[in-house]
C-alpha cells in the first residue's frame, strides 16, 4: 500500500478528537492535511479521496454513539477503496457501539477501515472527569499508534483488511436531541466567541443568550472556550453531572485501545 497524504478529518467540538486524530496522523506522515468537519460550513462539503491516501477520522463519543452532526460530517466523506483509520474520543465512561457505527459507515462510503481506537478526551461536562486528557502520554502513544500503522501497510494491499472492533446490532439507540440552556452572567464582554466555536451555528450572532435549542447537541464548546466563564448552564446541572460521572468512571486511568484489521 502507497500512503502519498494523510487527512486528518474530525469533528471535535472540545478539541479532544482533533488533538487525537492529528497526533494520529502526524505519526503516519510528518505533514498532514487537516478536514476541520467541525464547522458548519465544512461539512456541508462533499470530499473525495484517492487510493494512495489515508484519512484518520475521529469523532467523540455522545451516549455510546458518534453525534449526528458527525454521522452526517462523515456521509460527506467519500473513499475509492482509500484505507482508514477510525479514533472514536470518549469520556472515560464507555465508547459502546461508537467504533462500529464509524467502521460500517465509513466502509459503505467507499473506505477500507486498516486500524481503529478508542481513546480517552477530558469528559466535556465539567473538568474532572479525565480532567487534561490527551495528555502527553496519550499524544505519544497516539503518534506511536500512527507509525504502526504506517509500517504495519507498507508491504500489504487493502483487500488484506477485514477490521474487527468492539460493540453490538442493532446499535444503542441515539438519546433524544435536546440541547442544554445556559445563562450568561454579567462577566460576558460580548465577544462572540461562542457564536464562532458553536459547531451547529446554534446561537445567534445578535445576541449570546440567544440560542437555537433545536440545533444545540449540549457539547459544551460554548461554555468551556468562553475566555470569561460566562455562560453557566443553571442548577449546578454541570457540577451534579461530573460529580455523577466521577463516581462512575471518574477513578481509574484507562488507556486508549486499539484494533488492527489483519
Ligand atoms: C452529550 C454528550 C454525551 C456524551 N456521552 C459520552 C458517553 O456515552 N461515554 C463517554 O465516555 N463520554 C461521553 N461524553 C464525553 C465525550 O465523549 C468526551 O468528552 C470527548 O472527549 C469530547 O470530544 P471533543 O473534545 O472532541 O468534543 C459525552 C459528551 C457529551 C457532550
């Protein structure tokens, strides 16, 4: 197999993902490409590649899933027989069905899945709950994943590739799309970054406190890149909800799993 490009393509609202899948990639070749699929206006592109490239495509894990929005991102993708390698991102809970759904997507549009992971990214509610992560260990392990595979493919052709991961048909079933009310507080200097970093174009540029509910899928990019803290989901929603998962995952460092497609 000829590896001439590598693409990094993730939809990463919290930049878990992205520091996971460019770590990937960069371990494969030195220079990448970067598919941003986190913007609304890149996914609403279709994009094809060539049988001589790899494409490491990550997407963070929503209650045992990949998000939609993602799902959607990848349809857009389009492989002709171009291998893969799949990053599901997860909060130190479960990846569940994530890995299988990315891995029979990604083979309909055209890809040969080489190599999957699971990796592990700082819970997007609060941060505690695998709190810093990737961090350097995960990043080295991440690139290290990389050059495996990059070695691992040199001397076979695709049709050598039958990947097996983990998880079950039919698939858990998506939660329902309801997003998640912030209040902002007087320490909001209005600089709309949080309207910029919204992956679903949820909240208005007007005005912060405006928001789509229908299009937000609760990622928390609004809140966690807010540069003055300022926008406070009510009822200690956030701060109840770590704690929860502190106690349910919260303890044990869990390192990334792989799977190789021979
Ligand atoms: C709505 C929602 C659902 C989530 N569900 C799960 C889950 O089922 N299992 C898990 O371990 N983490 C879960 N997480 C945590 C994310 O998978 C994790 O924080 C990931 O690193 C975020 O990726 P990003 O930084 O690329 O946005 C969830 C996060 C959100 C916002």
């Amino acid at each position: 197999m000829i590896i001439n490009k590598v693409t990094a393509a993730y939809f990463s609202p919290t930049d878990t993902t992205r520091k996971t899948v460019q770590a990937i990639a960069g371990g494969i070749l030195p220079e990448i490409e970067n598919l941003d699929l986190t913007r609304p206006e890149v996914r609403a592109e279709h994009y094809t590649f060539e049988a001589d490239e790899m494409v490491v495509v990550g997407a963070p894990v929503y209650g045992g899933r990949i998000p939609l929005v993602s799902y959607e991102a990848i349809r857009h993708l389009h492989g002709k027989c171009t291998p893969v390698v799949i990053a599901a991102v997860y909060g130190n809970r479960d990846f569940d069905d994530a890995l299988l759904e990315m891995r029979d997507l990604l083979s309909a549009q055209g890809f040969i899945p080489v190599a999957a992971g699971a990796f592990i990214g700082e819970h997007s509610f609060g941060n505690t709950v695998a709190a810093g992560r990737p961090d350097r260990i995960d990043l080295y392990k991440c690139a290290d994943f990389g050059r495996q595979i990059y070695f691992w493919c040199k001397d076979v052709t695709v049709g050598q590739f039958a990947l097996k991961v983990p998880g079950s048909y039919p698939y858990k079933a998506r939660g329902p799309q309801s997003g998640l009310v912030h209040e902002i507080s007087a320490d909001c200097i209005h600089c709309m970054h949080c309207v910029d970093v919204c992956p679903t174009a949820a909240i208005s540029p007007k005005s912060p406190a405006i928001k789509d509910m229908s299009l937000c899928i609760k990622c928390q990019a609004c809140a966690k890149k807010c540069p003055k803290g300022a926008r406070i989901v009510p009822d200690n929603f956030v701060e109840n909800m770590s704690a929860r998962l502190m106690e349910m995952c919260g303890e044990a460092r869990k390192d990334a799993k792989l799977y190789f497609g021979r």
